[in-house]
C-alpha cells in the first residue's frame, strides 16, 4: 500500500503497515548515501565525502527514517573532521569556570523570515551583559537588518564564512579560527550543515559548544560535539535523551524568547481597522502554511465548520496559510467567515483576537507565544497517543496555561465555551500573558540563560569517544511518533536541488563531476541555469550578496 492510497481513515493495523514500508524506503535511501559518503571517505576525498554526509542528513531530515540521529554519520563526520589539517593548531583548552564574556552564535542562514533567526536577534539583545558575534556558514543573500542590529548594539561582529575562497574545507578551518577567540558556542544550525561537525570534531581543543535544539522534531546533526543540548520543551529534552544519546547531565532547558508586547489598538480598534464589527469574535492563527497541511482528506479550514455554524457570531483569521484551494468548500459552508491570508505582520490581527486558536497538524509554539502577549486565551488540539507528544504543545512557558484538546469534540467544546463566556475567556487569556511574560519574554528569559551559562561551565569537557564507538549503529524505529512523523513534516524538495548548492563547495574537479551527472539526470532547466552551477560559492556570495558586514 502506498502513501497516497491513505486518503481516509483506516484502521491501524493498515496505516502502521504502510509507515512501516515508507521508514524503511526512507532508511535505504539514507543509507545508500551514508554508504557514498564512506567510499569518498576510503578514497581520501574528504570534501566529496562531507557533500555526501550532508546529503544523508537531508533525506533522514525531510522524509523521515525512523531515526532522530545517526551514530555511523557522526563517526563518519568525526573522521573527516580529524582528517582536516588544522591550520592554527592549539593545545587543549582547559575548561575554564569564568563566566562567559565572548559568546558566537553560529547558524547556517540568517532567512528574512522565521522563527530561529528572530530567536538570534532577540537573544542576542536580551544579553546586554555579553558580547555577541554571529558566524553564518552557508548564507545566501542579505542579512536581516534586525540581526546587524542587534549585533552591533552587542558589541559583536557578523561573519560570513563562505565569503572566503575555497569551499567547504577552507570554511571549517576559518570555523576553527574564529571559534578559538570566543569563550562559548551556540549553534543554531539547519539540521544538515555539516560543517561545525567537521570544525569541532575534537571538542577538547575549543569552547563548549551548546546546540539549541530547535529542530527537535527532526534528525539533525550535533550530539557528538555538543558540550549540552538546549531544548524548548520536555518532549524535545526526553527525545534528546532516549533517541539522540544526550547524556541527562548535559540535557537541558531553555525557554523560547519572544520579544515583550505594545498594544497599539485596543481590540475594538483593531477590528474596525480590520473591517470587522468589534461584536464579533475573532478567532485568530499564525504560522507558515506547512503547518496547516490537509491530512487524511481533512483541511483545517473542515475542522472549524461545525465551530462556526454554532456560532454565527464567529469568524476565522488563519495568517500565513495563502489560500488553499481545499478550503473553498468549508469557507463557502460558512458564508466565507474563513479568512485565509499570506504571510504578513500578525501584530494586527493578534490585536483583533479574542481567541487564539493553533495552527494544526503542525503547532506554533512561537505564535500562541506572542498570542498570549495580547492576552489571547490558547486553545490547541493534540489527537495523537502520549508517545507522540512531540507533535503537540508542551513548551516551557505553555505548559498549563495553553487549553490542551483530545479530540475534534473537545476543540469544539472548549472554543465555544470561550466564544460565550466573556469572563472564563478573559481569565484565560491573563493567565496565558502572565506565564508567557515571567518565562518568555526578555527580562523572564535571562535568568534562564545565565543559569544555562552556569551550568555549562560546571559540566566536565566533553569526551564524545562513547558516542562514537564503532559497534554502535542506528536502526530505524516504527512506532510512536515514527509512524505518523512524515505524514506531518515531510519536505519534497528533490536531492538534486541540495546537490546544487553545495557544488560550489567543493575543488573545481569533484564540482564538474556533480555538474555532469546532474545534467545527465536532466536536473537542469535550461543551459543559463547550468553554467551558474559551475562558479564556486564563495565568488557568487561576493559578487551577489552585498552587505556591509565583516566577512
């Protein structure tokens, strides 16, 4: 049975039988590139071999393998790393007990948009006691102007380690430089970057590295060089430790920074703004429109009919969501009270809110967040068994204030109780702000950091050999949240395109040799598109990408 062949419910048995089949397509195709990757390795091609390794890490991060991460990748990264000539070699670093002064935030792209690269901002702004710099190691184009400015005011500095020629070896020695006049390292990388694995291989020799897991639904790269994971939620922190090898001692916590509210309408204000009736009972959401993803036939526009037909008071704001073509049905049931919009500036529309109501199959911790700074009563739907509780909101900061539904009953019940009980929804939503506000935002967060700072520097060096042990070898998991994982967060973005960025990152012979069997397999559109793929990276991101920042 295929994939699409699931387009109804069905009974268990058949639905874990298919998931089955796709962890384990999913895994082959992992490991055939795993496999690639060590034979460069044997053939002492570290480059190709790292390119690789980046591309095993892609396929297990968008089509899920039952694995959360992988211990022969690791060793296998470790080994090239190793195998790179450092190029300002130092005896081994001794752990030192100072508090931290020099702090680098390295991540993989600073995007326009999104919630890591605001996370940065916001934390490095926060940290008014530190100076703060950013090692970007693959970014294409501009860098977010509320990035440069936080930088700045931080005393820090911007690099950008793919300005320098060469590729992807020259990156991780340049890393390695930086990495050394720093006292501590955060990473926030993309789940596939390889290359902080290759410049930390021997963790003795650098700062502790700390990974914010912010990813902690996906695969990612890092167990083997991280001084401690920094989880945002109690199920990312129990995956950490049950499925990526965290030792407890180096497991911990971290609440999500969000920045503190101004309101700058009243609600009334904003819905006429808006051009509602201020009577009316706005329900709002907010998040990028892979986290309203149609499954088993239902959209999330379906799930809110029988709401809104209770309720002819009612309307729906989802932001972010553009407009998909299976919502015209559900949107005409309710005489077009279903607003779906692109991404844009939620400050509006939570201002409008009176309920805020989270986006599914696929939470947003971040926006119900920012929701409860406008003293929006949370409301989200968690249908999956406890195992999967991973998929669901448990968030430092939401836990117990976010009103948790089992069912699409439940949702229904609990929406409307706030859409008719002004006194319970105001309560709600107070509770939410004032949780948010002693956790999340700024003057609440910083505590939590500097106790994360004091507890890195009590923690021995990291000795990362257990982790690396040659009789170690992942095996794909089937059953919660394995099973369910990709109908959720599956991307389709071809293997091909992830091999186009990176043959700029490599020697001008291995590049030509991608470049002729991508043009074999027709991954080229047209002959312009194909001679761009034969500049190297750091001369496009020169002659593209011009921003005043250090490089």
């Amino acid at each position: 049975m295929s994939v699409a062949d699931i387009n109804t419910e069905k009974n268990v048995v058949s639905i874990a039988y298919s998931a089955a089949e796709r962890i384990s397509a999913n895994f082959a195709r992992f490991e055939a590139h795993l496999r690639q990757a060590q034979e460069y390795f044997a053939k002492d091609n570290l480059e190709a071999a790292a390119v690789s390794a980046a591309l095993a890490a892609h396929v297990a991060t968008s089509t899920h393998c039952g694995i959360f991460w992988s211990p022969r990748l690791e060793r296998l990264l470790n080994a090239i790393g190793r195998g790179i000539e450092d190029s300002d070699p130092r005896i081994a670093r001794s752990a030192s007990k100072e508090p931290y002064k020099r702090v680098l935030h390295v991540a993989t792209q600073l995007h326009l948009s999104g919630g890591v690269t605001r996370m940065i901002s916001r934390w490095i702004s926060a940290d008014k006691g530190r100076a703060n710099s950013i090692a970007v190691t693959q970014h294409r184009g501009a860098i977010p102007e509320h990035i440069s400015t936080a930088v700045a005011q931080s005393g820090g500095r911007l690099y950008r380690i793919n300005r320098h020629a060469g590729g992807i070896l020259t990156w991780v020695k340049e890393l390695r430089r930086l990495a050394r006049e720093f006292d501590v390292i955060i990473l926030h990388i993309h789940c596939e970057d390889v290359v902080p694995l290759l410049a930390f291989a021997t963790p003795a020799d650098f700062p502790p590295v700390l990974l914010l897991n912010h990813a902690d639904h996906l695969f990612w790269l890092g167990p083997s060089i991280s001084h401690a994971v920094l989880s945002l939620r109690d199920a990312a922190k129990d995956i950490a430790g049950a499925r990526r090898g965290i030792d407890p001692a180096r497991n911990l916590l971290i609440p999500t920074i969000v920045d503190d509210t101004t309101r700058v309408r009243s609600r009334s204000e904003a819905k006429r703004a808006l051009g509602f009736d201020p009577n009316r009972i706005i329900l709002t959401s907010v998040a990028r429109a892979a986290k309203y993803r149609t499954t088993g036939g239902v959209t999330y526009a379906d799930l809110h009919v029988p709401l809104l037909l209770k309720h002819p008071n009612a309307e729906l704001i989802v932001v972010g969501v553009h407009s998909p073509r299976d919502w015209a049905s559900a949107i005409a049931a309710v005489d077009g009270r279903i607003h779906p919009l692109p991404n844009q500036d939620p400050r509006p529309y939570y201002e409008a809110a009176d309920i805020y109501v989270d986006s599914y199959p696929f939470v947003s911790s971040t926006s119900m967040m920012e929701a409860a700074g406008y003293g929006l009563p949370l409301v989200t739907i968690f249908k999956a068994p406890t195992a999967a509780r991973i998929i669901g909101i448990n968030h430092v900061g939401l836990i117990g204030t976010v009103l948790a539904t089992r069912s699409d009953a439940e949702y229904i019940e609990t929406v409307s109780r706030l859409i008719t009980d002004e006194t319970y929804r105001a309560q709600r939503g107070e509770a939410a702000r004032d949780s948010v506000t002693k956790i999340n935002t700024p003057s609440g967060w910083l505590p939590s950091l500097e106790a994360i700072y004091a507890r890195s520097r009590e923690l021995p060096p990291l000795d990362n050999s257990g982790m690396l042990r040659i009789d170690l070898v992942e095996q794909p998991f089937y059953g919660e949240p394995d099973s369910r994982h990709e109908e959720i967060f599956k991307a389709n973005y071809p293997i091909s395109g992830h091999l186009k960025g990176y043959m700029g990152m490599v020697s001008w012979r291995q590049q030509r040799a991608y470049w002729q069997e991508l043009r074999r397999d027709g991954a080229f559109e047209n002959w312009r598109e194909a001679s761009t793929h034969l500049l190297p990276e750091w001369m496009k991101r020169v002659l593209k990408d011009r921003t005043s920042v250090s490089s």
